[in-house]
C-alpha cells in the first residue's frame, strides 16, 4: 500500500526543500525523478540515511533519487503530498543546459509507460518464437489477438506520447490525443492515400505509425497555439472554440509542415547513426556495450530511447538496443559473481537481491549497491559488455521490435527477416560470464574493500 510509504514520502519530500521547491514529479522503472526550483535545499545526508535510498543522482537539471522497486509505491505516497502537483509556472526555476533539458523533457515523456513497453516487449517475443517455431498459425484467434497486444501500443506510440508530453509542455491532455488520434487515422483508413500533392509538393499521410518525433513536436506546437487562444477567446465560449480552434490550426501545420519535417528529421538521425555504426561495427558495438552503463550511473539513460525508436521506424530493426542488451548482462555477471565471494550474509544477500534485479533488466541496485562499491567489478562488467558488443556489432545482430527493459525474455525480439538471435545469445553469455569469473578471481585473490563513498 502506498500508504505505508508516507512517512519515506514525507522524509524525502523535507529534503528536497518542500513541495514549494517541486516543479515536477515524476518517475522511471527505479528512479523519482524531481525538478526543483533551487537546488540548495537539498540535504543529501538526510536522504542518504533512509534505508529505501540506493543513491542520488544531479544532472544539473533534474534530481535522481534511486530507490529501486519500490519507487512506484514511493512515488504514488509523494503524490498525495504534493496536492499542488508544481509550483506556478511563472516562478522562477533554477536553469540548465540545453542538453539536460532535453534528457529531461526525453525522461518525462518516455518513462511513465516505458513498464508496459516492457511488459508488451516480453510478448511480441513470445509471438515471434511461437511463429518462428512454427507452433501458431498466423491466421489462428490466438496468434491474431496476441499480435494485436503487443504490437499496437508501437504503432501507436504516439498516442502514449501524447500524454505524457501534453504534461510535460502544459496543455491539454486531450486535446494533444487528438491531434496524434488524427496523425495516426489515416493507418486505420483505406481510402485515404498514402500520399497527397499540393503545388507540385509531395506530403505523405501514413508515415505516423510509431512516430516519435512528429508526435513529440505537433504536441510541443499545440502547447503554444493552445495557449494563445486561452487568451484570445472569452472564457464562455473557450470550452469547445479553444480546442477546435487548436486542433484546426495544428492539423493543418502538422500534417504540412511539423510532420514531414520532423520525420525527415527521424529518417536524418537513423542515417547518421547507421553511418557512424557502419563505420565499424566492432568497434562500435564494443564502445556503445562497454560505456552503457555509465549513462544509467549519470541518469541519461533515457536519451537512448528515441534513437532506437526512430532506428524502428525508418529502418524496421535497431542495433542499438542490441549492443545495449550486453552492457546490462556485464554487471549483471559482476554482481552474479560477487555472491560468490561475498565476505558476510549481509554482502551476498545483497549481491542475490543485486543479481535478482539485473536479470530482469534493471541494473542500479548492482551498480549502487555491489559493482561501484568495489570499483573493479563495475570495470569487470565494462570489460564484459565491450567483448559481448563487439561480438554484437561483428556479427551485425538485429532486433526486430523495440526493447524498453533488457531481458532474456525479450531475445525473440531478435528473430527476424536476417535473424541472429543465436549470436545475441553467445554475445550475452560471454558479457555475462567474463566479468562473473573475473569477480570470482578476483574476489578469492584479495580481500575487497569498497573504493570510495559513493555518496
């Protein structure tokens, strides 16, 4: 019960300043995530004694406390507390860089449904491996309903967009769904063309399928024509003219000028990531794998998702998430290893409950509480993500669906029209088993003392 979680609530709410000092809430898969007005409020050694406190996390604009697990219940109890959800807008809120406002507004619009991203992920992989087994037939109930289930939420992805980032850009929520309702329409629509011509310009129609970068900008416009006609029309007439009057003028812009330029915007970065990949894949994949883990342990993590998103969008598979699949089996295989040499019941129940969670894609307990404690198994795990994203990126393995959460449950997502999922696989044994033996050795060698403090 997210009652019970009250009084932690309360506590981390103190310490953060207050909900007068919250501009926003929200939270990710083991992360509250607060943007704060002043960050000199914040007394971390008041939160670093509250047991549920795995770490803290300050990117300049957004305050990480990493909780684990439990964060959702932590998160539900904080927003009984902040009854005025954010300070007013026009109070001042502390600046940031245009790079950490970006990871942020990523953050808020993809991390309150990135859970049944990941839930959907574990069954369209289940669907492909019974397709690929030949165990359902594709014209069967079953195998229509579960293909209905885990791929509509991608195709439209947008709608999910819609709201979370209505929320982050401060308008209407469903006046934003609206819009991305009718972006996607014409999917749903035979009669309408692919495509349509004006004065000679070619504006396609059924390119909003699992857009990301349409969808976030036609609702970033409608934030602001949304709210200038809150100004403009009386408030008697603003309940129907307002929304009306908004989706008019932004239908029109979207699907003529804000779609097709942020689709070619898409189609720009999945080229230029495929170019920097090809430039060699080894290489890449060993760098992307072998540094992977340094974005969860800044907090940027996040910022991955669009790219994978748009890499299935433009070109129907992503390697990204692929090379990324590696950097989470090396600290999970460092932290495997340390229940092996764990000096004390408290150490290796940690290293379990550590191990438990990186199994099932969700690294920060590992990370904070075992492999960054004793820095050579956090480079262990480096060491074994870079050769598992090399073999990757040799072996130009492919996943056919987006991954959100990095699972051995979501391998037959990697099954496909040049399916490799058999060289994932080897590529996750070896990023799983090398730093595992590394740790073992290393562990049976010396007696392990933590680095530092990590706080």
């Amino acid at each position: 019960m997210a009652t019970s979680y009250l009084p932690v609530a309360e506590q981390i709410l103190a310490a953060v300043g207050g909900k007068e000092n919250v501009v926003h809430a929200t939270h990710c898969a083991t992360r509250l995530r607060l943007n704060l007005k002043d960050d000199c409020h914040i007394n971390e050694e008041q939160l670093y004694k509250l047991p549920e406190v795995v770490k803290l996390v300050n990117n300049g604009s957004q305050f990480q406390i990493v909780i684990g697990p439990k964060v959702e219940k932590v998160f539900a109890a904080l927003g009984t507390l902040l009854t005025n959800d954010s300070a007013p807008a026009e109070q001042p809120v502390q600046k940031s860089s245009p790079l950490n406002r970006l990871l942020a507004t990523l953050s808020a619009i993809f991390t309150p449904y990135i859970g049944v991203l990941a839930g959907v992920g574990v069954v369209k992989g289940l669907v492909v491996l019974l397709q690929t087994m030949e165990l359902i037939s594709t014209k069967s109930w079953l195998f229509i309903v579960l293909n209905a289930l885990s791929s509509g939420v991608f195709v439209m992805l947008p709608l999910f967009i819609a709201v979370t980032a209505a929320d982050r850009f401060k308008t209407s929520r469903f006046t934003a769904l609206a819009l991305t309702a009718a972006m996607i329409f014409p999917l749903t629509d035979a009669a309408t063309p692919n495509s349509i011509e004006i004065f000679h310009l070619t504006f396609p129609l059924k390119i909003y399928g699992g857009a990301v970068i349409p969808a976030i900008f036609a609702v970033w416009f409608l934030s602001y024509v949304e709210r200038w006609f809150k100004k403009m029309i009386p408030e008697v007439a603003a309940l129907v003219f307002v929304p009306c009057l908004s989706l008019l003028v932004c239908g029109f812009v979207v699907f003529t000028v804000i779609g097709p330029i942020a689709d070619y915007v898409g189609i720009g970065i999945a080229n230029g990531y495929t170019w920097l990949y090809n430039l060699s894949p080894v290489l890449s994949g060993a760098l992307l794998a072998g540094i992977g883990q340094l974005f969860v342990v800044f907090g940027v993590h996040w910022g991955i998702i669009p790219i994978a998103l748009i890499n299935m969008q433009v070109n129907g598979y992503d390697t990204v998430m692929a090379m990324f699949m590696s950097a989470v089996m090396g600290q999970f295989g460092a932290a495997f290893g340390a229940i092996f040499i764990a000096r004390n019941l408290k150490d290796k129940q940690l290293a379990i409950s550590a191990s438990v969670s990186a199994f099932f894609g969700i690294t920060e307990p590992a990370l904070y509480g075992v492999n960054l404690k004793y820095r050579m198994l956090f480079i262990f795990g480096c060491i074994g993500a870079a050769l598992g994203g090399a073999i990757t990126g040799f072996l130009r393995v492919k996943t056919y669906s987006f991954l959100p959460v990095l699972n051995v449950f979501e391998l037959g997502l990697f099954s496909g029209p040049d399916s490799k999922a058999i060289y994932e696989v080897i590529a996750i044994v070896v990023a799983f088993s090398v730093p595992a033996i590394l740790t073992i050795l290393y562990g049976k060698s010396r007696v392990l003392v933590p680095a530092t403090d990590l706080r």
